[in-house]
C-alpha cells in the first residue's frame, strides 16, 4: 500500500538507478514470427498514443519484457523547444566558457541523455534509445508497466475519493521532480499514468516534454490531448504561456477524471470543446458526491487565469491532499536531485542502428526467395509473376 510522508520519501532513495548500459555491436534480424532490434524481439502492439506506437519488446540478454516506443524525429525537434545545455566541464568551466550552442538533432539527443538518468518511483525509466539515421522514428525502450493505464476515461466506475487521494500525491511528486529537472510534460492525463506493481502511479510519454531554462517554460506552441488543454493556449490573444501553469491544470482535468470517470468539458466538435474550456465554468455530478476539499481543490486547479492558477508548492500543502496536515508529502529536496548530462553522455545517448527498414525489407524477400514488391497486394503480384519470364533468380 502506499506510504505517506517520511516512509514515501524514504522509498524514493531506498534503490539507487542502475547506469544504462551502453554497446556499440547493433544487429538486426527479420525472424519469421518478430523483428529483432539488438537484444531486443519486437512482438504485438500494447499502445498507440499521438507521438508513435509503443510494442512489446523481449530482451533476450535479462529474459525481461519492455516496452518499445517509436517516436518521431521531426516531432521532437519540433517539441524540443528550450534545452537546458550541459555544465561546461574541464579546462573551458575554469576559463569560464559557455558551451556549444546545439543543433536541432543535437538537442533531441540532450535531452533523450537527460530523461535516461531521470530517476524516480513515480515516473517511468527510459532504459535505451536506438537510431536508425536513415528513417524518423526512434526506438525509445522504457520498463514495461503490465498493469497498463491506471484508468481509461469515460469509466463508470472511478476510484474512491482517498484512493484518488493516493494516485493524485504520486502524480503530484512525479511532475514537481520533472519540473525540478526543468521538463513540461504538456500531456498528463490518465492514459500516461501508467500502475506499477508497487501500487504507485508512474508518469509516462514526458518524450515529447519541452525543456526550459530559467524558472519556468514560456510556451507558444500547443500540443497535448485536447480535453486536457488550458484554456491559455486556446487563445488567440496571449502570445505565450506558462508550461508549469499548464500541468497544473491537466493534473486537476485528470484528478477530476479520477473522482468522476469522465472529463469535465466534453464534445464532439472540437471548436465547441475550445469554447467550453475557454469559457465554461465547471460543474460537479451529484453523484458520487465529493468532499468540499475536493471541490476546491479542483476549482482551484482549473482556474481559467493561469496567473490565478494554484501552483504545484501550493498543491502540496493542499488540505484535501495532506489530510489537513497529518498526511504531508515529501518536501522537494527529499525526492529529488538534479539530473546533469556530460558531453560523453549526450554523445551516448542513442545507439545507432544500420537502415532497419532496408534490412527488414532484404531479409524478408531473401526468405521468401522473392524480390517482387512486399507492398503489393498478393492477387497483383500473382498476376504479375504469371505473366513474367522464368524466375532468375536461384
């Protein structure tokens, strides 16, 4: 069960992350049944989300699954927006230098380095990244959560009020640590809170967060799920907005979710949807009913004036969260500690696979003794081969 207070905290320190293990021999294969990227056997789909699809992977070297995520290059660099740059080192720290300034592929490699030393109970750990150089999409490897999505939305049957309590505190810890590490997630929402065996909520899918430098990220692109997005960033006349303010109001839509099992601005047309989180105030169920804490907790969170929004320090010392007082969590220098990434690390980041698709694509027609189109719908194909000379190849 969970812990509160001193006992959460200590669990956050009890088991140090073991250092990503990094090889330079990359192989491929194409068996009969999965693809085989190094150690690992791509098997079924377990996910699908707006940044790629996410597979079951076996590592064969540790006999563990994972999940294998691919995500898109271009959305990356798109999304990664303000990079925080590693700490000069050696010789140029002394003389005071200011690092290289990075390229677009360079930052993504940056911050792929920085989110595989997160280290934290409640977000999920990055284990490697592959890179085919040829193709956009990264294979990004983290710990496989068989429980899956702690709720899928609309539910008829929510979580109580305290066990709601216990999810949203480790929701609450997961993003103070990613904003400690200078991370937006721009996408809470239950569907990336993923359960873990230990019973706490883990944080998942921050590969598209934007890093900020400075107190906060100014943000003035969108992204994220619709029903959870702000209502600063459905307007037209606010030229950027706050990432941290942000997450804070996509963590009351999903706290509101939990108690009730659905969103609390819902439509079918999106226009309709931008207008009701811009301007629609919110309104409870009467069932379940929901203590006043509660109630304005939530209120608090989903204030339309970002500038007027509770912050994550004030969420903490929440009434509803603490149990007035006699439940409080961690303060933040108990659960975590900056993350910082050497050149050597950056450089490590991902390791780089020969053309997957070229190799795949050889193999399978290798095996089946075919170099016909593996693309073309089988009744052309057949046409075709009729039709053609003898086969030349042996």
């Amino acid at each position: 069960m969970h812990q509160g207070g001193a006992g959460h905290a200590a669990s956050h320190r009890a088991a140090p992350r073991r250092p990503t293990v990094e090889s330079k021999r990359v192989s491929i294969s194409d068996a009969q049944d999965c693809i085989q990227l190094n150690q690992y056997k791509l098997q079924s789909e377990i996910g699908k989300g707006s940044y790629g699809v996410v597979k079951l992977a076996y590592n064969e070297e540790d006999d563990k699954y994972y999940a294998m995520k691919m995500v898109s290059k271009k959305r990356l660099i798109k999304q990664c927006g303000f990079p925080r740059r590693p700490p000069p080192r050696g010789p140029k720290a002394a003389l005071g230098q200011q690092p290289k300034i990075l390229g677009p592929l360079e930052r993504v490699y940056q911050e792929i380095a920085i989110l595989k030393k997160l280290d934290h109970l409640n977000i999920v750990k990055l284990v490697e990244v592959l890179d085919d150089p040829a193709e956009d999409n990264l294979h990004m490897v983290f710990e496989l959560m068989r429980k899956g999505p702690v709720m899928e939305v609309p539910t008829e049957t929510p979580f109580s009020e305290e066990q709601s309590r216990l999810y949203f505190r480790d929701i609450i810890l997961g993003i103070e640590y990613l904003h400690y590490q200078k991370i937006v997630h721009r996408d809470v929402k239950p569907s990336n809170l993923l359960l873990g065996d230990d019973g706490h909520v883990k944080i998942a899918d921050f590969g598209v967060s934007n890093q900020f430098e400075g107190s906060d990220a100014l943000l003035s692109s969108t992204a994220g799920t619709p029903a959870f997005m702000a209502p600063e960033t459905l307007t037209d006349n606010r030229q950027s907005f706050s990432g941290k303010a942000l997450d804070v109001w996509a963590m009351g839509v999903t706290l509101y979710c939990l108690v009730f099992g659905k969103c609390p601005f819902i439509d079918e047309y999106i226009l309709v949807l931008h207008n009701k989180i811009r301007s629609k105030s919110v309104e409870f169920p009467d069932s379940p009913s929901i203590s006043e804490e509660l109630r304005a907790l939530i209120l608090r969170m989903l204030e339309k004036d970002p500038d007027a929004r509770i912050t994550i320090p004030e969420v903490k010392l929440d009434q509803w969260v603490t149990q007035g007082g006699t439940d409080p969590l961690p303060l933040e220098e108990e659960h975590c500690s900056m993350v910082e990434v050497t050149e050597e690390e950056v450089k490590n980041s991902v390791k780089f696979v020969p053309s997957l698709s070229a190799v795949i694509l050889v193999k399978a027609m290798l095996r089946k003794r075919s170099f016909s189109n593996p693309f073309e719908c089988p009744s052309r194909r057949e046409e075709r081969s009729m039709s053609a000379p003898g086969n030349l190849l042996m």
